[in-house]
C-alpha cells in the first residue's frame, strides 16, 4: 500500500474517530497490516483479519481466555459479519475497546452512530458489551445464557450435592440486582441502568474488555515510536 | 411471717401426723430470721414485748427445766415464770417435755436461755404452731387466708375503727411487725433461691465427664470408676426416666470412691444426694432419698470419700481449669433461677420443671465462650492474649470455680485493649466482641435473614473467579452496610478477611468492589479495629501507588474511615501511607488532564479530595502531623485551598485546623498564605466549612502577625457576623474561639467595635454551652483592655452575667471569667456595680479553686478591685478568714500564683490596718522566703509588696533578720526595668534599717545603685538615690561615733 493511500485512510477514520489521535490511528493501520501480512497484497480480495486470528490477538494481548466472550468480541468488531475484521473495523472497534467512553462500551460500538460511519458501514450492527453476553441475539440476558456464562465461576465443592446449585443462586442474586422490571430476564434497558447503577456489572457475565495493565501495554507497545512508523 | 410460712417453707410430704420442716438450707435460713427477730423483739420494742398472746405458742420442748434461773419459778417437772398476765396467769409454762409461751418477751428469754438449742426449738415452735399469728393476734388477724396484700390492711383498718382500746393499738403494732417480717421473709428466701446452685443437665454431664478422665486404677486416681446407670440420654440431656423428671432428676450415676462402697447417686435440679440403690431385681433403682442434698458432685463424693477429698486437692489445679474451660459460665444459673421466681408458687408442676430445663438449655447455648480467640488474628494481639491467659490462670488457683469464665474473657480483652492504646469506647465493643463470634456458631435461629444471604455471598467470594465475585461484591453492596447487623454480619462469617485479600490481588474491579464495601463498613468502630488487626492497613497504604484513580480514591477514603484510632494511625504512618496520601494531593494541579481516562477512573480532584480526607483523619496523631509537613503536605494543600470545591475544602481545611496546633505548622500556615483562603472561605456558605475555617484561624491567631493578616484579608467583618447565627453551637465555638484570639491585638478590637461585635459578644453570655463561654468571655477580657470597651460592655449589662459565671466549675472558664472581671474592675463605675453583685467575694473564693491558673487569675483580677473599690480596707476585712488565705497562698509552688498573690497584698497593704493583720498572719518570713528566685515576674510583684510591707512597725528589721536584703539586691542585676524600679523602691525602704545598709553595701549594693541613678526612669532615680543615701548618711554616723 502506497503512503498516499495509507494517507487517504488515516484522514477519514481519524476525522471519525475522537478517541486517537492521527498519530495513535496511524500506528492502529499499520499494526493492523503487520498482522494481516501478505495477504494484504492481493487486490480484489478481503482483507482482515479472520475469527482465529483477531481471537489469537485477544487471547495473546488481552489476556482473555473465554472463548464464548472471545468469539463475542470478535462478533462485536465485525460489524458487517463478512467473518473478518477489515482495517476500518479494527480501528473503530479498538477505539471503543480501549478508550471508549461507559456509554460506548456499553453499546458496544453503538457510539459512532454519526453519518459517515453510517454511510461506512451501511448494515451496522449495533453490537455491544449487552450483545456480546446476548448469546442468541434476541435481545435479552435469559436466565439460562447467564448460567451458560456463569458455569465455570465458581469453584467447585467437592462437598456439595449440587454442583449447579450455587451457580443457579448466583444467577438469581445476579437478577435480583439487575432485573429492574421483573420479568426473569434482563432486557438492555436492565443492564444499562444496572450498569449506571454500579460500573462494575458492565462486565458482569465475564471480562469482554481488556484489564487496564493488558491494555496499557498494548498502547505503549503500538504508539511507542512516533518515527518508526511514520516512515512505512 | 404466715404467708411465707406456707409458701416458702419446705414441708415435708409426709401425709401423717405434724408435719416437719425439711431440712434443706432454705428452711434453716428461715428460721434462723424468725429466730433473730424474736431475739431482738425484747430490746426493739419492750411495749409490745409485754403483750399477751391470745392463745399460747406451745411445743415439745428438749429444754431441761434446770436451765430456767432467776424470774422462774423452777420445779423438778415445771417451770412458771413470774411474770404473769392480768389474771395471774405465768407467761411461760413448762411441764416436761411441753411448753406454753405467751409474750414475745418470754419467747425471747426462752431462746437466750435455750442457747446452742435454740435453733432446734425454734423449729420445732414453728412446726408446732402452723399458723403463729392467728395464735398470737386472734383469728382476726389471720393473715394467711387473706388473698392479698390489701385484705389485710382494709382489715387492720376496719380494727382500729371497730374499737380503740389501748390493746388493740398494741396488737395493730405487732401485726405490722409480723407483716413486715413476713415480707422481709419472702425476699430473704427469694435471695436464698436466687442463691442457691442450681444444677441443670449440661453442669451435671460436665461435672461427671472431668470426674471420668480423672478416674480409674491406680493412686492418683480421685475414683475408681463412675458410671451412668442408663445410657439413654434424652433430647434435654437427662438420663432420669420421664416420670422421675418430673420431680426436676437429672440422672443416677454409681459412684465407686477408692474407699468406700459403690455409691448410688441422684443428680436433681436441687442438688446431689445418694438414693436407696440399685434394687436387686431388674436393675431398678429405689428412688427414695437417703442422705444430705449436697450443692454438687463433687461436694457429695469430697464428704463420702477421703481419699476422693485428698486426691481432688492434688488434682484441683488442673480440674478447676477444666472445669472453667469446659463450663464456660454459669450465667444460665442465673436464667434458672428467674424462672424459678415465677414457678416458686407451684414449684412441684411438671410443666414448670420441664420449661425450665429447656429454658436453661436454650440460654446456654447463648452464651459466651472462650471463642473470643478466633476472632483477633493478628499476631501481636495474640500473643499478648495467651500471656495474659497464662498468667491469670497461674494467678487463679484459689478462686472458686464460679468466676464466670467470660468476665475473664472481658478481663484479658481489656487489657488488650490497653496494649493496644486504644483511645475511643472500648469496653462496650469488647463485651460485642466476644459475644457475636458465638452467635455465629450456636444461636442460629436468632439470626437476621441478612446474616445468611451474607454468608452465601461470602462463600462466592471464596470459591468463585473474577466475575462471581464481581456479582458476589456488588450485590453485597446493596445490603444496608450502614447498619451494625450487615457490618457485624460480614465480619462474623469471615468476610472481612476475604475482602482484604482481595485488595492483594490483581483484579482492579475486585479490588474496587471490596473497597466500596470496606469503606462503608468502616464507619462502624469494631470493624475499624478488625481491619487493622487482619493487617488490612498496610496493603491499603500500598494501593495508594496504584495507577488506577478511582482505586487510590476508595482506599484513601478506606483510611479515612479507618485511622480514627491511634493504633491505626501509627500503622499508616509505619508503612508510608503518610507522603502517599500527600502525593495524592498533588494530582490537583494538572486539572486539565485529557478525558482519554480508562473506565474505571474518576477526576483528579476527586483523588486529591479523598487525600485530604485520609490526612483529615491521620492528622490527629502529633507524629503524623509532621510527618504530613515533612511530605511537603503544607504547600499542596495551600493549594488545594484555592479551589472552590466545598467537598474539598472541608478536609483540606479540616486538616490544617488539626496541624495548626503544632508551632511549625502555623509558620507554615502564614509563610504559605493561607490565612487569605481561610479568611475567604468564612464567607463560604458551607457551616462545616465556615466552622473548620475559624477553627484553623482560632489556632493561628496566637500569632500577632497572623492576627494581623486576618484583619487585612478582611476576615474580622465575617466573624463579626457569624457571632450572630447561634443555632449551631460547634460552629459558634469556632468563630468566637477566633474572635477571640484576634482580639489580642488592638487594632482588631477596634474593628470589632466597629463592627458591634463586642454587644453581640454580651449577648452571648448567656444560655450556652461552655465552650462557646469560654471563648466568648475571653474575647470580652480582651477587649475589656481598652476603656471604651469596657463602657460598651458596662451599657450593655455585661458585668452582670459576667459576674454570674465567677461561680462556675470550669477552669477554662474560670480564668478567662476572672480575667475579664478584672478588666472591669478598672472602671470604678463598674466596679461599683461589681461589688453590688458581691463580685469581690466570688473572686476571693476562687483563691481556693485546686487549679493554680484560676487561683492566679482570680489573684489578679482582685488587685483592680481592691485598688477601686470605696472604702477596699472595710471591704477586705469582711471578708472572714480572707487575708489569712490570701497569706498562706505564699507558700504555692506556682511562680505565676506567687506573683499575683504578691500584686494582691501589695494593694492589701495600702490599708495600715489590713497590713497589720498580714504581718500578724506572718506574711514577712513567708515573703522572705521567696526572695531567691529568678522569675522577674515574681521578682517585680515581690519587691513591690516588700516595699508596702516595710511601712509596719519593724517589719524593716524583720526582713532583714530573714534574709530577704542580699537576695533583693542582686535583683539589681536583672535585665527588666520594672525589677529595678520596684526593687531600688524597697531597698530604699529597708535601708531606714541600719543592719539592712549593711548588708547592702557587703552585697555591692552601691554601685549598682549608682548606675540606676543615671537611669531615664524617675522613680527608679530616685528610689536608688534614697537608698544610697541612706547608707551614705549611716557611714558618716559611724564616722563619726569613731572619731567622738
């Protein structure tokens, strides 16, 4: 890719994007090419990154080790479901992922709703941390997606009877604090409030987010050095 | 005495013939009162002691007739006494083995004579005579059948009107009595229950597993075997089969001592005794009572066994331990003994007797025990604890085995607590301390449904990763966590614990939670310590580094909350939370950081805001103070001063106001400017704010130019006007607290006046709290140093409550009170009123006050009042005993109490006849006798009154004779103008004495006198010019007897 091309694309994310600077996309564009490699070459093709590897990134980076909340993630960057992350994706999606605002990160990616992201991504969906523990899309957290999500959080008793049976409790006192209209289910209106209520439960069915360490050095490892990426 | 007779008493059931008392210790408690009452009815009342029974008390009596002497007419088979009634009946008749008694005097006589037996007589009197009173007083008065109280008055009363002879007052008069003595009865037999050991299943089962680890084979042995006849227990712990139960059994055990057979025991509710044995058949036991009601096990076997009673003694030091660990306390004693109030009615119900062992069981399973341990885990505390419990242990060996176990809980607690210098309330947690680890563990069904939901959360916060215990921590978080039961409740299920090893993990959101919750727990004072002593402090102090804000902000706000108490305090300063909280103040300055923050972040004044919060706490501690200063604290929270935040001016001034005590600071305080910022904010409309910030100026204004900066940043006009809101007390406090110090300087008193500040002060004498009183009198003393305040305050009524308050207690007040008076006293016109209001004697009699600055303060304020008063010589001598007092003050230790008692007799002194009577109460040796000292103060004031006293008779020589001369020359040598002038006074005094000239001019007087004739003062010129010319003038005289 040409600089006048890499020139081109860095204006318009950045004109879109309030939370890196030139400099910061700049590097996001050019991490994003050293990951996809060669293929990149090839005209006509899609480039991206595909499911496997976005989840290697996120395991080997971000530390995340669930593949369910991975596999949402990945589902929360690919916004037109093409099944890979194109470099516009990447760099909205990382925009929230790493410094989104709580209302960016709750609707996960729902923050750029101005025209030309819309014009960008013309089917965007509107995926978030909400969506990321929707597990099957129909807009609420039911009992049984959050005990999915919950079953490996406690540790097991050997003692116990039930080995479920703590984790149901969870899952009720979960609703108890969160299910705001009583309906059995959380509904996104639930989390939201629940979620402004008390920022903790944003990632209340598992870490979808980095942890602030991971993040911090995956900044200081992309935006290290101004000159080395400037001349690519 | 009837009604308890009958209810109290224990009758035998023996259904034939005349029932006899049994003998238990209640019984014999009994008659022992009735006896001490008869005995005494004789001396009490010898009126009624004369009265006439109505029917004779009669009994089998073992007395022999041989031990009736004078008054009696003794024969070999009969006694009459030779007191006879009006139809020449003998009072006493005895025909062997019968007597016949008729008059409490008789009664009383018969028990004086009966001696060693009189018990055993009175007991058979009683059990002869069922129902005495009626005997005594007639059926009229049976007592017994009334149904209450009142019966027996409305028929006492219905008495007195039927008929009015002399007798029946007599008789009203011994009804009383008796009545009286039968109340005293009951309660006396109610003790004596409450008293007596009570045995239940748990004491009994105690008693008989110790007795089994100590028995078998062998010397050392107590037993060689004890052994339960059933070894069914029942769900209430006895063994008794159901129907003898009812009769309060617990169990049967057979005993087999060393020495003796095997002994059949029953273990009841009233106590141990052996029962008939085992019957051969079957195995049966014959329940029948066969010896003494013993108070326990271990009594009865010390009794029927002598190597039992030997060995126990060797074994006793380890079996009480035992015994006090094993049986934790005795309080369940106690319950039973309640219940046993109410059941004493019908003491034989089953259903009653049943009621109370289940009551007693469910007390003892609250009660305390030694669990206390678990629940202190930091080593240290530990540690002391087993010292202490060693060595009370050693200590208790004699100590009855009823020493309630947790009283020495509390005992060992508290002298922790002392260890540890604890200063806040903490004898009433120690008691919750040990109590609530228990409730944990046994009194289940009494818990709140929260305690449980709690528990259950605790357990995910155990056992579940990051994300259950997010859920596990917020949902904790919705529990009422300001009320004691949720706070007691999470540490009593261990929670605490977790929570603070949380903080040590990695997980930002985990330790974010467990702050929320630590922080809010933290308000309550028990918490507080349980997290010090699970070492929750320093890993808190550690997290004050973390780069995450909202991290530092909880745990700051963690500290604040916990470092109310000096212990946790110094554990801040120890791990350096000190310059970590201080670097926290120094996010402020970059306020306009990027919004780029992560998720989990809040602003930088909110950081600095909880900094300031934490140090508001840990500045209570002197240490932590300059620690904070050493931090470079002082010029941050200059700067965070400036701010306009009330949320964070309030502990950043509360911080300063706590340091300012210390001098350092205050150089600080005006070298930083921040008196500006304090004077700004007293416009604040914040009263907290407002109130801290005249704290702080309060504490500066010592200072004279700080008083100055107060009044040119304008800071007088709003204390002015704040002295006129008094809803709020602790802020009026403050601000007259201010008003006060900045009153020291002149300039601001004139402010004030202009600013009608000092009226409003007046206003403010009355109906407050004395804190503010002390402040706002002391401002009035100040002002009352210029003489259009003290008009002011004279017009306004000032003197008056002023006045009033001179009979107050406090010493704070006092002083100022005396100082102000004083003041006041200048101004004759309000000196009149003052002595109007009897002021002068007030005063006089603080001079007995026990706090010297109050004695010296009243000493001064009495010199302007003496010195104004019409008529003072009059004045002073009304008062009884005063100069003598006043004298004998000379003797004080106190420099400052010596110089004003000095002022005072100086103006005393003025009056020729006042000074005769000092120099009569001998106020020369004792003024002699201060002479030697180094206080210029005291030097000044002294010579001074040297010089008045010198104007009495030969008090010249006296003093000279007491060798006060040489010592008031070298006062020459001091450095204060007002010592020389009133010493060259006295000296000039005393050199009309020739001895004096001598003594003077060996001391070098001379020269120095000299060089005080050349001083700009003239007084003092010519006072030293006199005084050498008197020497001079004594010299020419010896010159000249020489040479005639």
């Amino acid at each position: 890719m040409n600089r006048k091309k890499l020139q081109k694309l860095t204006d318009s994310l950045n004109k879109n994007c309030k939370h890196f600077s030139k400099f910061e996309v700049k590097c996001l564009i050019n991490l994003f090419y050293n990951l996809v490699g060669e293929v990149m070459e090839r005209q006509g093709v899609v480039i991206g990154l595909d499911r496997n590897a976005f989840r290697n990134i996120l395991h080997m980076t971000f530390g995340m080790t669930d593949d369910m909340i991975m596999d949402r993630v990945f589902r929360g960057f690919d916004k037109d479901n093409d099944g890979c992350i194109s470099v516009t994706e990447w760099v909205y999606g990382l925009s929230v992922f790493l410094r989104g605002t709580l209302e960016e990160k709750m609707k996960f990616f729902q923050g750029f709703q101005d025209e030309i992201v819309n014009l960008l991504f013309p089917g965007l969906l509107f995926v978030d941390c909400f969506e990321v523990f929707d597990l099957n899309g129909d807009s609420f957290i039911s009992k049984e997606e959050m005990f999915h999500m919950l079953k490996n959080s406690l540790l097991k008793q050997p003692s116990e009877e039930d080995p479920d049976e703590g984790i149901k409790d969870l899952v009720e006192i979960t609703l108890k604090k969160m299910d705001h209209d009583h309906d059995g289910k959380l509904s996104f209106a639930d989390y939201e409030q629940a979620v402004r209520e008390e920022t903790l439960l944003l990632e209340a069915f598992g870490p979808c987010l980095p942890d602030p360490k991971s993040q911090k050095e995956f900044e200081a490892q992309v935006f290290k050095d101004p000159n080395e990426f400037s001349e690519v | 005495m009837g009604v308890a007779l009958t209810r109290s008493a224990q009758w035998t059931a023996a259904g034939h013939g005349a029932k006899t008392l049994e003998v238990t210790p209640l019984n014999e408690a009994i008659v022992k009162e009735i006896m001490m009452f008869v005995e005494s009815f004789i001396y009490k009342y010898p009126q009624e002691a004369n009265y006439v029974f109505v029917e004779p008390l009669e009994w089998k009596t073992n007395l022999d007739p041989s031990a009736f002497g004078s008054g009696y007419a003794v024969s070999e088979t009969t006694v009459k006494s030779e007191e006879v009634d009006k139809n020449g009946e003998p009072l006493l008749y005895l025909s062997v083995p019968q007597i016949k008694i008729r008059s409490f005097g008789q009664l009383s006589r018969m028990l004086y004579i009966a001696k060693s037996m009189k018990l055993k007589e009175a007991q058979a009197c009683i059990e002869a005579n069922r129902n005495p009173v009626a005997k005594i007083l007639g059926l009229d008065y049976n007592i017994i059948n009334g149904k209450n109280g009142n019966s027996f008055v409305s028929s006492v009363l219905d008495k007195m009107n039927k008929d009015d002879d002399p007798e029946s007052e007599i008789k009203m008069k011994i009804a009383l009595q008796l009545k009286q003595l039968d109340l005293h009865l009951l309660n006396h037999s109610l003790k004596h229950i409450s008293l007596e050991i009570r045995l239940n299943s748990g004491t009994v089962k105690n008693d008989i597993e110790l007795l089994k680890q100590f028995s078998g084979k062998g010397e050392q042995t107590v037993l060689e075997s004890i052994e339960y006849t059933s070894d069914y227990e029942f769900s209430n712990g006895c063994r008794a089969p159901p129907w003898r139960q009812i009769q309060g059994e617990i169990c049967y055990v057979l005993v087999k001592p060393h020495d003796a057979e095997i002994l059949c025991v029953t273990c009841s509710k009233e106590g141990v005794f052996l029962n008939g044995g085992k019957t051969d058949d079957e195995g049966q036991i014959n329940y029948e009572r066969k010896g003494e009601i013993y108070k326990d096990l271990v009594t009865l076997l010390k009794e029927k066994s002598a190597i039992f009673s030997e060995n126990m003694s060797k074994q006793e030091v380890k079996f009480s331990e035992q015994l006090q660990k094993d049986q934790p306390n005795k309080a369940p004693k106690e319950e039973v003994a309640v219940t046993h109030k109410t059941s004493i009615t019908s003491r034989k119900s089953a259903q009653e007797n049943r009621i109370n062992l289940g009551r007693s069981q469910l007390t003892k399973r609250l009660e305390p025990s030694l669990n206390w341990r678990t629940s202190v885990s930091s080593k240290e505390s530990r540690n002391t604890l087993r010292d202490t419990q060693v060595e009370k242990h050693g200590g208790k060996l004699e100590k009855s085995r009823s020493s309630l176990s947790s009283g020495r809980a509390q005992l060992i607690r508290k002298s922790v607590e002392k260890i540890e210098e604890i200063i806040s309330d903490s004898s009433s947690e120690s008691e919750e301390d040990e109590e609530q680890p228990d409730h944990r563990q046994e009194a289940n069904a009494d818990l709140p449904s929260e305690y449980w939901q709690i528990q259950k959360l605790v357990k995910y916060l155990k056992g579940g990763n990051q994300t259950a215990t997010v859920i596990a921590l917020c949902s904790m978080k919705d529990f009422n966590l300001a009320q004691e039961t949720c706070q007691l409740a999470i540490r009593d299920v261990g929670g605490l614990e977790v929570l603070i090893n949380l903080l040590e993990t990695d997980e930002v959101k985990c330790k974010i939670g467990s702050l929320k919750i630590l922080k809010e727990i933290s308000h309550n004072p028990q918490i507080r310590r349980n997290i010090v002593d699970l070492g929750g402090l320093p890993v808190m102090v550690n997290i004050l580094d973390s780069p995450h804000k909202s991290l530092k902000c909880l745990a700051a706000e963690t500290i604040a909350n916990v470092a109310k108490f000096k212990r946790a305090r110094r554990v801040v300063r120890r791990h350096g939370g000190i310059t970590k909280l201080v670097a926290l103040l120094d996010c402020g300055k970059h306020s306009a950081e990027p919004a780029q923050s992560s998720l989990y972040e809040t602003r930088d004044v909110e950081v600095a805001r909880c900094g300031a919060l934490a140090l508001w706490s840990c500045s209570k501690s002197y240490a932590n103070k300059e620690s904070i200063r050493k931090a470079g604290g002082i010029p941050l929270l200059a700067r965070l001063l400036k701010t306009s935040h009330e949320d964070m001016l309030i502990p950043v001034v509360g911080t300063l106001q706590e340091c300012a005590s210390e001098e350092n600071y205050r150089a600080a305080i005006k070298a930083e400017r921040i008196i500006e910022n304090l004077v700004k904010n007293l416009n604040s409309e914040n009263e907290q704010l407002q109130e801290h910030c005249a704290m702080a100026i309060y504490q500066c204004a010592e200072d004279e130019d700080t008083r100055d900066l107060v009044r040119l940043h304008g800071g007088l006009k709003p204390l002015a006007s704040l002295l006129t809101n008094t809803d709020n007390k602790e802020r009026l406090a403050a601000v007259t607290g201010a008003v006060w110090k900045c009153s020291i300087s002149k300039e601001n008193v004139t402010k004030f006046r202009e600013y009608k500040a000092i009226e409003t002060l007046v206003g403010l004498l009355t109906d407050q709290p004395e804190e503010v009183l002390v402040n706002v009198v002391g401002a009035l003393g100040e002002c009352c140093q210029e003489h259009e305040n003290r008009i002011i305050i004279r017009k306004c009524g000032g003197i008056q409550p002023l006045v009033n308050l001179l009979v107050g207690i406090n010493q704070a007040l006092l002083v100022n009170v005396t100082k102000a008076v004083g003041a006041c006293a200048v101004e004759p016109e309000s000196m009149m009123i003052i002595d109007r209001l009897d002021g002068v004697r007030l005063l006089w009699s603080l001079l007995k006050n026990p706090h010297p600055d109050v004695k010296a303060s009243a000493a001064w304020a009495l010199c302007p009042c003496i010195q104004n008063a019409k008529d003072a010589g009059e004045m002073v001598r009304s008062f009884v005993g005063g100069l003598e007092l006043v004298v004998n003050l000379l003797k004080s230790e106190n420099k400052e109490v010596l110089a004003s008692v000095c002022a005072v007799i100086t103006n005393i002194a003025k009056d020729q006849e006042n000074l005769a009577v000092i120099t009569d109460h001998g106020v020369v040796p004792l003024l002699s006798k201060l002479a030697n000292t180094n206080n210029d103060k005291l030097r000044r004031h002294l010579a001074e009154t040297i010089s008045r006293c010198c104007m009495w008779g030969r008090n010249r020589v006296a003093f000279g004779e007491h060798k006060a001369v040489a010592p008031l020359v070298r006062y020459l040598k001091s450095n204060d103008t007002n010592v020389h002038r009133a010493t060259a006074q006295a000296l000039y005094q005393l050199s009309e004495d020739a001895d004096n000239c001598i003594t003077m001019h060996e001391n070098g007087a001379v020269k120095l006198l000299l060089d005080m004739v050349g001083s700009p003062d003239e007084e003092l010129q010519e006072a030293a010019a006199g005084c050498i010319s008197n020497i001079r003038r004594l010299a020419l005289a010896i010159e000249k007897a020489r040479y005639s």
